[in-house]
C-alpha cells in the first residue's frame, strides 16, 4: 500500500478533478478552487517522486514549497481579478463575461 | 589622357571658378535666406572669382597647342569607365569666359532690377546654381557629364522661369519650358547609350577622334547624331519644340537676358559644337540638322514680325539665331557658328538688358505703351538697344555683321544655294523685326502722350530726372547695359585673332570656312543690302512721319493669325496631347490604376475582411472552451512525444 504508484494515482485523479472542475464550473471562485487542485496532484507528484526515487536531494520539497508560494499569488491575483469583474459585471459568471466575442 | 600635374595652377583655378558658384548657393539657401544684401554679396562674390578664373585661364592656355584634359574615375562597371574632370580648349574656355562675363554683369544688373523682391535670396541662390551647372557644362570632358550638367542647368532655367511661381502663366511655363527640353533630352540620352553601347567610351575627344579617322560606323554615328540632336533640339529651341522658349520669357528679364537668350539655350549649339567633327562624320545627320536650323530660322522670325511684346520679339529672335547658328555649324562652318555664338550672346544679353530697363520704368511689355509713355527718353538704354538691334541685323561695324558675314560664307559655299537664299531671307526679316521694335519706341504713333500734373513735370525733366529719382539703382543696370554695347562694339574686330585661337589652335580645321572668297564681295554686299533693305521697310511702315505703324502683314489677316499664333504650332501640340497622351496613353494607365491597382488592393482588403469574420467565429469570448483547447492541445503534443 504504501508504495509509488499509489500517491501517483492520487495525484492523479487529484488533477484531473482539478481540471474537470476548471472546465466545468461556471463559478469563477470555483475555477480558482480547481486550479488549486490540480496545483496540489502536481505537489504531491512531486513529494512521491522525492521521497521514493531521491531521498537524499530535497528538490521536490523545494518545488513543492515554490508550488505553494506560486499559488498564494495566484490566489491573491485571482481574487483581485475577480473582485474587479464583480465590480463592474456584478456577478462572478463566467458565462457573463463574454464581450471579447467575435 | 594627358593628366596634368597637381602642383600647376590650372586644376585649383578650375575647381575654384567653377566650384564657387555652388557654394554660393548652398551658402544662400541654408544661411543668409532673409538677408539679401548678403546673399547678392555671396552670389556675386562667387562669379567674380569665376569671371577671374576665367581670365586668368584663357590668358594662360590661349597658346596652348593640344586641349588640357583632366580627369579621375568616378563610376567604374566592368568595362565602363565614367570619368569626372575638365576639358579646356579653345572651344570651352571661349564659352567659360562668356558664361562667366554675362553671368557676372547680369547679377550686377539683377542688384538694381530686383531690388526690393521678396524672393531676393532664392533669386540669387537659383542664379549661382545656374551658373555652377553651366560652366561645369562647359568644361565636362565626357558627354555623360555634359548630360549630367545639361539637365542640372534645365532645372536652373525651370526654377528662374517660374521664379514668380504665385502667378499661374509663369509657373506653366516653367512647367512648358521643362517638359518640352525633356522631350529633345530623351533623344539626347538615348543617343548617348546607342554610344556607350556602339562604342563604349563617352570621352569627347575620343568619340571626336574616332569620328574623325572612321574607326566608328557611319550607321553609329548617323543614328546617335540624329537622337543626340534631339537634345539640341529641345535646349535651343529648334524647329518641332520651339515654343517653349517665347513662353520662358514669364521670368524676370535678367533672367531671359542669360539664360533664355545668351547662355543657356546656346548650350544646344555648344553641344553641337562640342562634337563637331562627330556630326561632322555624318553627312546625313548634317542635313537634317541644316533643315532643322533653317525651318527654325524662318518661323521664328516670322513670328517676331507680329508680336508686341517687347521680350517675345527678343525671344523670337533668339530662336531665330539659334537655328541660325545650327544653320551655320550643319553647313560645316565649324568657326562660323561658335563666332556667331559668341556675338550673339553680348548683343542678345544687352537686347535683353535694355528692354529689362523699359520693363522696369514703365511697368509694362507692350512696346507701343512704351513708346507712347515715352521709351526714348531714356537716352542711354534706347542707343545702346539700337546698337544691338543694329548688331542683330548684321551691319558694320557691330559684331553681329562679322559673324553674319560669316554664317553667310559658310552657307554659300554649300553645294545647295537654298540655305543661302534663307539665310538671306532670314537676315531680311531679322533687320525687319529688329527695327520694327526700335521704330515703335523711338517714334510712336501720335507722338507721346503726355501725362498730367506731376508725371508731366517729371517727363519734361527726361531721363536726367528718373536717374535723379533712382539713382543708384538705374545706374546699376545701366553699366552693364554699357559695358554690353561696349563689347559688341568692338568684339566684331577680333575675328581673325579668334578664329586662329579657335581653329588655329588645333581643335578642327574643317573644310569650307574658306570655300568663298571670290563671291566674298558679292556676298557681303547682299547680305548688307538684305539688311538695309529690312530696315528701310521697318522705316517706310513703322518709322516716318505719319506712318501708320501697322505692317503690311495686318493686311492678311490669316497670314497674321498664323505667325501670331506660332503656326498653330501651340494647339498642334495641344491637340495631339490631348488625342494621344490623355485620350490614348493615360487612359489606358487610368485603367490599368483604376483596375489593377485599386483592385488588387480593395481585393486584398476584402479578403482581410472576409478572413476575419470567418475566423472570428473561434472567439466565442467563453474562457473555459479556450481553456479546452489548449488542454487538448497540450494533451496531442504529450501523445506525439510519447509515442
């Protein structure tokens, strides 16, 4: 049980959650939660592949904590974004915001 | 090629005179726009070192046996060799001293008669760049250079024709005057590259030379003669295209005195002068140009028997004595032509400069306004017209008459006495003209009218009073106009020593200047009678007491119609522009615009267009089917790699 394959199998219906909640929800809170996901199967790639293939080198931890500053950014760029949106469309649809139509 | 040394004064004496000129105008048109005095003062500065190289040049090489030729590479293409640099025999450093010399007294002229014109400056700057252009005409070794400075001095002639561009008449004929020694310049190059291509070098004396002991084919040099003729042609006025140069007349007169009169319409004689013994090599092209030059001899004059307009007669004539001199230079009178040249230059600039003086007190061109407001009041202007109206009809002891007597030579000694006849004709007609002028001023119908009140007092006073009035000014002009008189006074005496500087000197010694003699006597006595005989005519109709000043050519209205109109020559032109240029040429071009260019581009655009709509469709403007996209495309690139 405790082996590779299963921290990658979780990784990767972590992701793909991930993804089919990015495509998917129309909520643009949502988006962000999702992308989050993915952003955490891919950490935990990470952290499987340090601590099985190359205990001693802590690049994957270090990846990983980059991962996690990258999605704080991420988070607070989002946000704002988002915030700006509901300003301006009051609503937080992405369905709503489509005047870049052709 | 005789290269000289660098240490000899001559390289820096020619590079300084002819140089000049150019910075002046340089200097002009960037610094000193707003300061005329400056810029007469540079304009003028720059001619006086030119007039003095000229001096000092033909003081030093007038015993020169073989021409100074110098000359550095300047374009270099496989087996084409252009070069720059100056040729200076006899025949260019006659033609640098007059360019220089009636330059020089022209500009002094100009302080007096443009004083006081908003376009001060240009004028000068237009007036050094001409007389850069010219003289590096005159000293170009090879006819690429000639080319080169022909057409710089064309522009010269365009920019001082339309000086006064505010006025329409004087900007088309700029315009006229452009495009028509445009039309002789096509020939001209054409010819030129027929040579380059034939012969492949554009050195004047190795195309003269080779000319002259037949190594060149005489299909070459009849075909390129011809094209190169067209050159002549165009710049001198010549029988097809001559109407430009009566139109040239719309720019100030000092303008017209040198260069559509003295200089630079000679320019076409020059050329033909320049190769001589090329033409001469061809006796077909000589025949055409003699048809050429007589047919122009005796429209022109025609022409000037009905107009006017002061300066329109002068420059009727003027055409008149170019074809005169073509006449001259096609009959084989290598001498004859150039000498007449020469003379020409001094009487036509001091025609020029006098009828300036009448144009500039009486405000008018119409010479019978002139002489009824009192022309001949200005005691010193109508003698010195008179004495080149006098040099113009050929009579002793003015220049006109030695080198009339010369062309006359010539022509008689050509195997067809018909050129003699119209040279005679054309001298008849010319002394006609001439003092047809001089009549209506110096003896207007119903004497002169005199003007009330002050004007009367002023007139009583004659001319004492005007130079009283403008003084310096009138003064300005007058010397030159002096000085001009002076000269063709006296240059008609030198002949023998010039024609042994010209001919003696070693450039061409050709056959037929000697070919009267016996029938010298007989010749001079017609030609002077010819003239007397024009003279008398203009007197019995223009001069004499109660004479009613019309002409018997107003008794033929039709015939008056013609000459006045230039022989319809002005609508024929007109006419087949219309039909051919605009009706057939540009409307296939306005097609060829209107479909092919404006279509390709409404095309292009439209397929833009199209292309934008259709592919504007993928902006569905809904981020997560973007987002799809891209995840399914990152998904096929993960497939193609792991596969």
């Amino acid at each position: 049980m405790n082996e590779l394959s299963t921290y990658l199998i979780v990784a990767a219906i972590l992701f793909s959650m991930g993804l089919l909640g990015l495509l998917q929800r129309r909520n643009l809170i949502g988006m962000l939660i999702s992308i989050e996901l993915m952003l955490n199967g891919a950490s935990l790639n990470f952290m499987a592949f340090n601590r099985f293939l190359a205990p001693e080198p802590a690049v994957g931890q270090i990846v990983t904590l980059f991962i996690m500053g990258l999605a704080a950014a991420e988070a607070a760029i989002g946000l704002s974004i988002i915030l700006a949106l509901f300003r301006r469309m009051h609503s937080i649809n992405v369905e709503r915001a489509q005047q870049l139509r052709g | 090629m005789a290269s000289i040394f660098l240490q000899d004064p001559i390289l820096p004496a020619v590079a300084l005179g002819t140089g000049l000129p150019f910075l002046a105008m340089a200097l002009i048109l960037i610094f000193t726009r707003h300061n005329p005095r400056l810029s007469s003062r540079i304009s003028i500065g720059a001619i006086s070192v030119a007039v003095v190289s000229a001096v000092y040049l033909l003081v030093k090489l007038h015993a020169a046996t073989a021409p100074i030729q110098y000359q550095t590479a300047w374009l270099l293409s496989d087996t084409l060799t252009v070069p720059f640099g100056y040729l200076l025999d006899p025949l260019s450093l006659t033609m640098l001293m007059i360019v220089a010399c009636i330059s020089f007294l022209v500009q002094i002229y100009s302080l007096g008669y443009m004083a006081g014109d908003p376009g001060f400056s240009r004028y000068y700057a237009f007036q050094s760049l001409f007389a850069w252009a010219m003289m590096n005409m005159v000293i170009a070794p090879s006819m690429l250079q000639l080319f080169i400075f022909w057409e710089l001095v064309g522009l010269a002639s365009y920019l001082l024709i339309g000086f006064y561009y505010e006025k329409w008449s004087a900007s088309q004929a700029g315009k006229k005057a452009f495009v028509m020694t445009r039309v002789g310049d096509v020939g001209f190059f054409l010819g030129i590259i027929l040579l380059t291509l034939g012969f492949g070098n554009l050195g004047i004396i190795d195309i003269n030379e080779a000319a002259r002991s037949g190594s060149m084919s005489s299909l070459l040099i009849t075909v390129s003669g011809l094209l190169i003729f067209c050159g002549v042609i165009g710049k001198s006025a010549q029988f097809p295209l001559l109407t430009w140069l009566p139109d040239a007349m719309e720019g100030p007169t000092p303008v017209s005195a040198l260069l559509h009169s003295a200089t630079m319409v000679a320019a076409g004689v020059y050329m033909f002068s320049r190769i001589f013994p090329f033409f001469a090599a061809s006796p077909d092209a000589m025949a055409f140009a003699l048809f050429i030059g007589t047919v122009t001899m005796l429209l022109a004059s025609t022409m000037a028997m009905v107009t006017y307009d002061l300066k329109q007669v002068w420059a009727y004539s003027t055409v008149s004595q170019l074809g005169f001199m073509v006449m001259a230079l096609a009959a084989g009178g290598y001498f004859a032509g150039v000498f007449h040249l020469t003379t020409h230059a001094g009487f036509k600039a001091l025609l020029f400069l006098c009828s300036g003086i009448f144009i500039h007190h009486y405000h008018t061109n119409d010479m019978r306004v002139i002489g009824k407001s009192g022309g001949r009041r200005l005691v010193i202007p109508i003698a010195c017209m008179t004495v080149g109206a006098l040099a113009l009809s050929g009579l002793f002891p003015f220049s006109g008459f030695f080198s009339k007597e010369a062309i006359l030579g010539v022509l008689a000694g050509h195997p067809n006495k018909i050129w003699l006849a119209a040279g005679l004709l054309g001298a008849l007609m010319t002394a006609y003209y001439s003092f047809r002028l001089i009549f209506f001023i110096l003896f207007p119908a119903g004497g002169i009218e005199e003007k009330a009140g002050h004007a009367h007092h002023e007139d009583i006073h004659g001319h004492e009073a005007h130079e009283g009035d403008h003084g310096f000014t009138f003064w300005l002009m007058v010397i030159p106009v002096m000085i001009l008189a002076g000269i063709t006074l006296v240059l008609g005496f030198f002949q023998s020593s010039f024609e042994h500087f010209l001919v003696g000197a070693g450039v061409d010694a050709h056959a037929g200047e000697g070919g009267h003699g016996a029938g010298h006597y007989v010749l001079l006595v017609a030609a002077v009678s010819m003239a007397l005989l024009g003279i008398l005519g203009a007197w019995i109709e223009f001069g004499r007491k109660g004479a009613a000043q019309q002409g018997f050519l107003s008794k033929f209205p039709r015939v008056w119609e013609l000459f006045a109109r230039r022989w319809f020559m002005d609508d024929f032109f007109r006419r087949s522009l219309d039909r051919f240029v605009y009706g057939g040429l540009t409307s296939i071009f306005t097609r060829n615009d209107r479909r092919v260019i404006d279509g390709g581009i409404d095309g292009l655009c439209f397929f833009t267009i199209a292309g934008g709509r259709l592919f504007s469709f993928l902006q569905s403007g809904m981020l997560q089917y973007n987002l799809l996209v891209m995840i399914g495309a990152v998904g096929v690139i993960i497939l193609y790699f792991l596969i």
